[in-house]
C-alpha cells in the first residue's frame, strides 16, 4: 500500500495493511524558510519512513512591529491575504515540498486557529502560556470590537486554507487554542470563540476530506471542539490525563492521532525495546478503532530521527498482531 492509499482508506473506513504514523518537529531557525526548510521536511520524511507529510508553518501573521498592550489596543489587529510576504512564502514552501516529493506523501499544510492567529498579532508569540488571557480580558473589555478582530481573522485564516491547497497541500492540521478552562469560561468560549472556530473548520470540511484538529496546551475542556467534528483529532494525552480511549469515546466519529508524549518519556529518552511495547499498548489499547500513531503534539527540535523511525518499523512489525 502506498502511504496515500493507507492514510485515504483509514479515512474512508477501509482497510489497511497497518496503522499510519504522523510525527513532526520544529526544524531549527536556519530551516525555518526558503529551500533549506524544504531539505528538511525531505530529509525528515526520508529518515523517519512515516506516512503523513505535515508542513510547519513558521510565518505567524505578525507584522512584525505592532505590540497589542491593553483592550485599548484591539483596533490594531488586522487581517492578511495573498498579497503579504508570509502567506507567499508559505505558499512557496508548500508548492516546492511538492514538487520535490513527487506525490509520494500526503501532504498537510498547518494553519494556526484562530486565538493562536489572535495572539501571535499582539506581538508575544511563544508567551501565550503565560499570556494567553489578555485574548480573554480583551472580550470582556471590548467584546464587540473583539467579534469584529476574530472575524477578521477568520476570514484571514480561510483564505490560507485556499493557498495553501492551491499550492499544493491536499490536507490541512488546525492548531487550535482556547479550550483551555483557566481562560474563556464556557458561556465566553461560546460566545466569543466558538461561531468563529467553527466557520473556519467548516470551511475546512468544505475543501479536504484530510483535516486534522490539534487541541494545544493543557487543562482542555475537550466537549468545547465536539461540534468542529474533525475527520481525525489530536491533543495532549499525557498533559491533560485524557486517554485515547476517552478521547475516541468523546469523538466517536473521528479518526484519533497520538500515542506517545512529546517532550519527555519513552520516545524522547526510552530504549528501542521500550518504544516498542509502548508502540503494542497503544495498538492494544485502539484495537478495533480507526487511528493514527503520533505524539501529544510536536517533537523536540533535537530529538533523533532514529527514535521516530523505531516507533515505525514497531508498527509494521505489529501489523499482523493488531
């Protein structure tokens, strides 16, 4: 089986000669951009033999000048299309990882979701565990103002999903923020976020058969994206206590993508030996489910590409097992 026709049966119920893995890292700074970005997802996917293509996005919408202080401030968010330097060099990164993978990958594109967009316009991106709500005291403090900015980067946000399929990416992953319960009460989340994520993920749906929900940080409260019914659902399985099979449970009609912790444990420090019988609990515990072998969330910049490999050839030693 090819690695599309594995990922596309999986998602259309068929079977498949075993389970489909997804991993990803951060590449470093000098990788981030431009041709060298495109050697490294090659290279990455070469030396890992996973499934799944994912293209990291490190051009945040951010104009690189403008610092959202207070409520006072939320005139200042903006919205971005095609014109801008960052959808275009995202474009060109998605349509040369396509040209030089020659169709062997499927390929997603990531798109940060909408209170991530939100809070890297304010100037703080990489602080939003510390930071994260001023996005919720802006609601508070200017709600209409507010719907007005997240309308504004929702419709940002659909038109990457357009480029990014246009320049050659066949799925989308949708990094998504806000479930936190330390935020957004549930009656805000409702209010304020919500009508917006879900304008975006329909969109999504409307464009691609291959999307992926990735529910970031911890202290979820996972019912919040039930109503988004991503094809296939990933989060912190280790940071929130929310097994895979409560998640599969909780998203019945979703393909589940995880497994390993991303930061530290069996796959970052574990012996071959180790990834190996985590890889079989893992298979053991989905048995009979639709899933995807990946990690909590991204892998450490350093981590070795051997590591990722091991957890792939557990796979298909497993696969008659399973």
């Amino acid at each position: 089986m090819t690695r599309r026709e594995r990922l596309y049966n999986l998602i259309n119920g068929r079977k498949v000669d075993y389970c489909p893995s997804g991993f990803w890292v951060h590449f470093p700074q000098s990788c981030r951009h431009g041709e060298q970005a495109v050697k490294a997802h090659l290279e990455f996917m070469k030396q890992t033999d996973t499934d799944i293509m994912k293209v990291m996005n490190e051009n945040i919408l951010y104009d690189g000048e403008t610092k959202l202080m207070s409520s006072r401030d939320v005139g200042k968010f903006r919205g971005f299309g095609k014109k801008d330097r960052i959808f275009q060099d995202q474009m060109e990164i998605i349509r040369r990882i396509s040209e030089c993978s020659k169709a062997e990958y499927p390929i997603l594109a990531t798109i940060h979701g909408l209170l991530a967009s939100a809070f890297h316009e304010t100037g703080f991106a990489g602080n939003f565990t510390s930071m994260g709500y001023c996005l919720a005291l802006f609601c508070r403090e200017q709600p209409n103002e507010m719907k007005l900015a997240f309308e504004m980067i929702a419709e940002t946000l659909m038109e990457l999903v357009d480029c990014s399929l246009e320049a050659g990416a066949e799925g989308i992953f949708y990094a998504a923020l806000g479930g936190e319960k330390r935020y957004f009460t549930d009656e805000e989340y409702q209010e304020f976020v919500l009508p917006y994520e879900k304008k975006i993920y329909d969109y999504i749906k409307t464009r691609t058969r291959f999307d992926v929900l990735h529910i970031c940080k911890n202290g979820i409260g996972f019912e919040r994206y039930v109503e988004l019914k991503p094809t296939i659902v990933n989060w912190g399985v280790y940071t929130n206590g929310f097994s895979l099979t409560q998640g599969s449970e909780l998203f019945a009609e979703s393909i589940i993508l995880g497994g390993f912790p991303d930061r530290q444990g069996v796959l970052v420090d574990g012996s071959r030996e180790e990834v190996f019988n985590h890889t079989k609990q893992v298979l053991n515990e989905m048995k009979g489910k639709r899933m995807i072998i990946g990690s909590d969330c991204t892998l450490p910049t350093e981590i070795a590409y051997d590591r990722i490999r091991w957890v792939v050839d557990s796979v298909k030693e497993l696969a008659e097992w399973r």
